[in-house]
C-alpha cells in the first residue's frame, strides 16, 4: 500500500510535470490582453483574494481595461468588467464564448451531469431545449398561483415570528424552487427534501468555486489527491455531495439559485429601512393603486412601476451574484480588440469570468446610492430597456439562466405582498433610540447582508388578508 508520503511526492512531481507541459506550451504572435505582471509558474496565483476574487477583478479592471488578462499555474483567464463587452463575447459570439471549463471537479462532486455545467455540445443542447419549453412566458404565467400562495405564507410567517425574518425569507425560495421541481407542496422547513437539498445545496456552492474549477481544470492530478492532504479537504465533501446528488437530479441547483431571490429580498429589506424615503414612496404607490389593506396580485404588476424600479435597484445596488455564475470558456480560439483569446481547453483555456458589480459600478452615476429613479423615465415609468439592463445579473448568451423569468415572478410576489404588509424600520434599545445598521454584506460565491435588528410593523389585518 503506497504510503502518504509517496503519494504526496507522487501528486506534487505530477503536478510539476504537468504545469511544465502547459507552460512551453506554442503561444501566438498576437498580443494577450493587458494584465498584472505575472510570477515564473505560478502567474498571478498569489494576487487573487480567493474569498472574494471579484474585489481583486474589479481593482484589475480599473488599470487595465474592460478585458484583462492573468495566468494562474498555467490557465489563461479572461475578466470581463463591462456589459458591452460581454455581450459582444456571450452573445455576439456565443457559439466561441458558451462553453464550460473543462474541469475534475464537477465529476468529483457528481455534478457533471447537470444542465448548467455541461460542456458546450449535443446533450447540452438538448437539455437547455427542453428548459426552455418549461419555461416560456406562457409556462412560467401558470406558477402565479404557487408565487401569491408562498408569498402570504411568507407574511403570515412574519407576523408570528417577526425576530426570523431570514429564516422566513429563506423558507420562502427553498419551498418555492422545489416544490416548482418535485410538483408538491413541501412541509414547511422540517420537510426532509428541504432539509437536505438544503445541505447539498450549500455543499455544491461552497465547494464548487470558479476558482478551484479553473484550478482543477489546469492541474486535473490534483483530483488524485487525498483529503488528508493540505487544501484537499474539498474531497470528503465531494464525496458527500456525489452520493446525493443521484437522488436529486437538478434540484439543488434550482435551490441555489433561489438563493439568489433570497439574497436580493434581504437586500431589499436592508435598503428600505436605510431608505424610509423611498420605502414611502413604495407604500404610496401600493396604496393608490391595488388599496391600503389589499394584497398585490400579478394583475397589479404594470401598474406598479416605481416597485418593480425598487426591486431593479436593489439588484443594481448590491448584485448579489458578483461574478455571473460558472465561468464559461472558449471552445475555439479567437481574438478580441487585437488581443489573442486562446482555446477553452486543456492546453489551454481560458475562462470569461464576468464582474457584475464592477460593470454596476462603472454604469450609474454615483453607485453607491440607493436610487430606483434610475430605472424610471421622467414621467414615472419605467425606461424601455429597463428590463435588457436587468438580465445582466442571469448571465449573458447561450448560457444565461433559463429560470430568470420564474426568479423575477418568485422576487416580484414576495416584495410586493411584504412591502404591502409591513414597514421595515430600524430597531430600537431599551431607550428608545434607534440601532444603526452598519450596511455590510457577507462576500462569497453570494453576497448578502448579514441579520441585523429590525422593527416591523404591520399595515394590514393579516388575518383578513392574502387567504
């Protein structure tokens, strides 16, 4: 039995060789795109916040460029920071720009069967078709039902228990993303395909980063290695979340995503109690339109345009998903603006990781303000491409989420019925004095603020309501 010394010494002279071979690789004579000085082997490996690498995108992007260029152990990566270019590349040239790294990883984790992450081709194909038919417009318009349902529930839980606002907000999304995939109505949060496509979820979007895809994807001897190892301890939960996966199927990635919709809501809450201003503006809308004391149907949607402009904002204002899913790859090389874009292989490949914040940031005038105005025209409607602006944050071309319309139905339902329902303030001591709120958020594969104190105070008679 080899012993862990040898595997070790094994794994680290495989590697080795293998970053050799990427290395000497032939490069063209055209010019890669501008980048940060790069070190012998390792590249820029050691300048990326691996926590948070959209913050160190973000800084490269304002030196180098809307496109720029860093080499990490021999993979050539591609940062996108502004909208135009993306969809120049994602859908300008989608069938170069559509492709998945090719990487160990997603197998490890059993995840390499699942639409999302499958590698440009047939099956892919197919598979994206038939998301598409299940979701169009006409489809997606016959969940309304199941989105009011959730939504009074969502307020009827809140009023109980007002102290779990998060816990509330995330029952919400994970009874509405599974009960859309099983077809059944789900038992609360002790349900037990809540409770573990809950844990699974959580295990896919810890463990399954861009970064250690592109990592895997460069040095694939590294999935050899055994958890025991340094900076292997990803294989146990591998190997955890390959023997569920089976029984789940796309389950928990349609979860995941609805942790995106939960994400935002709590991001709008935490911009309405630091914006009582607009929150007043929303409630007055609400109230002229459907009735003080009424719950919001979809019919009421178009009619309610400043709320729909909150809800854009708070998208804008912090994205909650700062780099627009798994990065894709070229599935040829090609070149952009002069620059050579080598293929999405092996040897090598490169990944169009695209900065959302970055591209929010570098759109809108003063950024960091909460401002739904900039959705709206002069007259109070909302712009003609308000709604083109807001698909940036589903990803752009062939592989943008096919849910999206399912996502702004499930996040529409809920912040209308809650901001018809309650006002969000901020809470107070034992003195009566307000508790500031320090608007941080939480980094990682999502962004979202963490709990914070909060007073809700009730505008209807929830029991007469939303049954």
């Amino acid at each position: 039995m080899s012993s862990p010394l040898f595997i070790s010494t094994a794994c680290i002279i495989g590697a080795g060789l293998w970053l050799a071979i990427r290395i000497t690789r032939k490069k063209s004579n055209l010019p890669y795109p501008p980048g940060p000085r790069q070190l012998p082997i390792v590249g820029n490996a050691f300048d990326v916040n691996l926590k948070e690498p959209h913050i160190t995108y973000t800084e490269w992007g304002k030196t180098y460029g809307e496109i720029v260029y860093c080499h990490i152990f021999g993979q050539d990566i591609i940062i996108v920071n502004s909208g135009k270019m993306a969809r120049t590349l994602a859908e300008g040239r989608s069938t170069i720009y559509s492709d998945r790294p090719h990487s160990p990883l997603f197998r490890l984790f059993g995840a390499d069967h699942i639409t999302g992450i499958l590698e440009y081709g047939k099956e892919w194909k197919s598979q994206r078709k038939l998301l598409h038919l299940g979701l169009r417009h006409d489809i997606v318009d016959r969940y309304h039902e199941l989105h009011l349902r959730s939504a009074h529930q969502l307020v009827e839980n809140i009023q109980r228990d007002s102290k779990s606002l998060y816990n509330h907000l995330d029952l919400y999304t994970a009874t509405m993303a599974l009960e859309f995939t099983y077809g059944r109505r789900m038992d609360g949060k002790n349900d037990p395909i809540i409770s573990m496509a809950a844990s699974l979820a959580e295990g896919m979007t810890t463990g399954v980063t861009a970064e250690r895809v592109g990592l895997l994807a460069a040095l694939p001897i590294l999935k050899y290695i055994p958890s025991w190892f340094p900076g292997a301890a990803f294989q146990d939960e591998a190997r955890r979340c390959r023997n569920m996966m089976a029984s789940f199927a796309n389950a928990p990635f349609a979860k995941a995503k609805e942790q995106a919709t939960t994400s935002t809501l709590k991001v709008l809450v935490l911009a309405m109690i630091l914006n009582p201003e607009i929150q007043n503006k929303a409630h007055a809308e609400l109230d002229a339109v459907v009735g003080k004391g009424v719950l919001p149907t979809f019919e009421d949607r178009k009619r309610l345009p400043y709320l729909q402009a909150v809800l854009f904002e708070a998208m804008r204002w912090n994205p909650v998903i700062p780099l627009a899913g798994f990065p894709h790859a070229t599935t040829t090389s090609g070149v952009v603006e002069g620059y050579y874009i080598p293929k999405g292989t092996f040897i090598p490949y490169c990944t169009i990781s695209t900065d959302i914040r970055a591209m929010s940031k570098n759109e809108y005038e003063d950024p960091e303000r909460f401002d739904p105005t900039r959705h709206l025209t002069s007259d109070g409607k909302l712009k003609p491409n308000a709604n083109q602006d807001n698909t940036k944050y589903f990803g752009f071309g062939r592989r943008s989420c096919p849910g999206r319309l399912l996502a702004c139905d499930s996040l529409w339902a809920a912040a209308a019925v809650m901001l018809s329902a309650f006002r969000f303030e901020k809470a107070k001591d034992s003195f009566g004095n307000e508790i500031e709120i320090d608007p941080i958020f939480l980094h990682g594969v999502l962004n979202y603020p963490p709990p914070y104190p909060c007073s809700i105070i009730s505008r209807i008679n929830i029991e007469c309501e939303g049954k």
